[in-house]
C-alpha cells in the first residue's frame, strides 16, 4: 500500500472563522497555527502547503492568564521601522546629513511626457533597494539612520508630488485629498501644498489621529457596509483601480 502525498495543484484550501472570546491567548495561538500548518487534516505534508485560512474575530477578548498580562509585552513589530518612525528620524536630520545618501525620485524623469506609460505611475521597488544597499553598506548605521531616513523620505515625497502635480494640471483639479496612512506625514502634507497650490488647487489631509493604519481603515470600512447589510463571499478580489463613487471620470484628452 504506497502513502499518498499531495501535490500542491491538488490542495483546497478553506476557511475557518476562529472566535477569540474568552479563548487562551496560549491555547488559541495553538489552535490557529495548527490550522494554517495544514495539520489538522489527514493529508498534512510536511513540503507541501496544506494549510487552511484563517479569521480571528474578538481578538481583543482573548483571555490572558495569571500575571501575563501585566508581566509581558504583545507587539506585532516586524522589527522594521515604520512610518512615524521614519518621519522622526528625517526630522532629527539636516540636509547635510543626507547628502551622502541622496537617492533619484522613482520615476520622474525629464523627458516624461504626457501618454507615456508611466507619466503618472508610481513605484518604490527601486527606492527600497536603494535604501537597503545604503543601510547595508553603512559602517555605523547608529550614525546613518537619520541621513538615510532623510534621503529616503525627500525622494518618495518628490516623486507623489510630481505625479500629483502632473495630475493637476492635466486634469484641471482644484482639490488634492491625501488618504491612507501615508496621510499622516506632516512632511508630505507641507510639501504637497507647496507644489499645487501655485497651481490653483488645495490639498486635504486628515489629523495625524485620523491617518491610521491602511489595513485598520479598510476595517472600518468594511464595518460600515457590514452594518448596512452588505454581504460578499469570500471569493471577493480587490481592486485597486476601482472607482470612487460620486467622482467622475474624465477622458485623457490631453495637456493643458
């Protein structure tokens, strides 16, 4: 009798929502990664992922035991810094000290004109690389962050600012909304309006209490049409292109 071991083409995997209240936090943990291992079922192969998803709700209900609570520090750091604590470090740093780091805006270039692919597009790909090579490449990064942070920053809010601008002009836009949590950049907002609003437009950004994380907003919002009664299955996809209700879309007609 030969022991059959799935293939990956071969796995389905389902979907399994987890109610957290009142639940271990120790106990829960195991359960959920049981689940995403694969090995509650009887096909579970240690090289082939057989795992199933998994959706945690009343996370905030789980109980702690004994001291635990009190005694031990839940975090969800990636140990990579994150935008507030880019945003610090750019703004302990001199231009000075980001000279030596200085990185090209993500594609802007002169010779853009509009038509071409990426007139408007953007991506940070590159950036990213950019940076890691710096960090990677730094002697003393303790004496570095603050410079690379600054560089980092100056090119990624130089390259949004062009394509928004561009956007402006193109499409004779009086108002510029900054949403997401990018939004809580300070640094962004100030240079945002710098760049528009010679060009008759106007720039609108939530509180820094308001720019929350992406993933919390799109919560929030799935909560409100959840309580309106809308429902999807769960094969629902994203898309990033989707219009905004109540906005209009303008043909390319081209520059002013």
């Amino acid at each position: 009798m030969s022991t059959y071991m799935p293939k990956p083409g071969e796995v389905a995997a389902n979907w399994h929502v987890v109610d957290a209240t009142g639940l271990v936090l120790g106990r829960l943990a195991s359960k959920v990664a049981t689940i995403l291992q694969g090995k509650h079922k009887p096909t579970y192969t240690p090289h082939v992922d057989t795992g199933d998803f998994v959706i945690i709700v009343n996370a905030d209900k789980v109980k702690v035991t004994g001291r635990k609570a009190e005694v031990i520090e839940y975090d969800t750091y990636s140990r990579y810094p994150g935008g507030r604590h880019i945003e610090r470090l750019a703004g302990e740093s001199s231009p000075e000290e980001a000279r030596p780091f200085r990185f090209t805006k993500p594609m802007v270039r002169g010779d853009q004109q509009l038509g071409d692919p990426d007139y408007f597009d953007v991506s940070f790909s590159g950036l990213k690389t950019a940076v890691l090579h710096a960090v990677r490449g730094s002697d003393n990064i303790e004496r570095d962050a603050r410079g690379i942070a600054r560089a980092f920053q100056d090119a990624l809010i130089g390259s949004l600012i062009e394509k928004t601008a561009r956007a402006v002009q193109t499409f004779d836009r009086k108002r510029v909304v900054l949403g997401g949590g990018v939004a809580c950049n300070r640094a962004l907002a100030a240079a945002m309006r710098e760049r528009v609003e010679p060009l008759g437009a106007s720039v609108y950004a939530p509180a820094p209490r308001l720019a929350t994380d992406n993933a919390a907003m799109i919560a929030r919002a799935g909560l409100f049409h959840f309580e309106r009664g809308v429902r999807d299955s769960l094969g629902l996809n994203a898309y990033a292109s989707m219009p905004i209700p109540g906005m209009v879309t303008e043909p390319l007609v081209g520059s002013r």
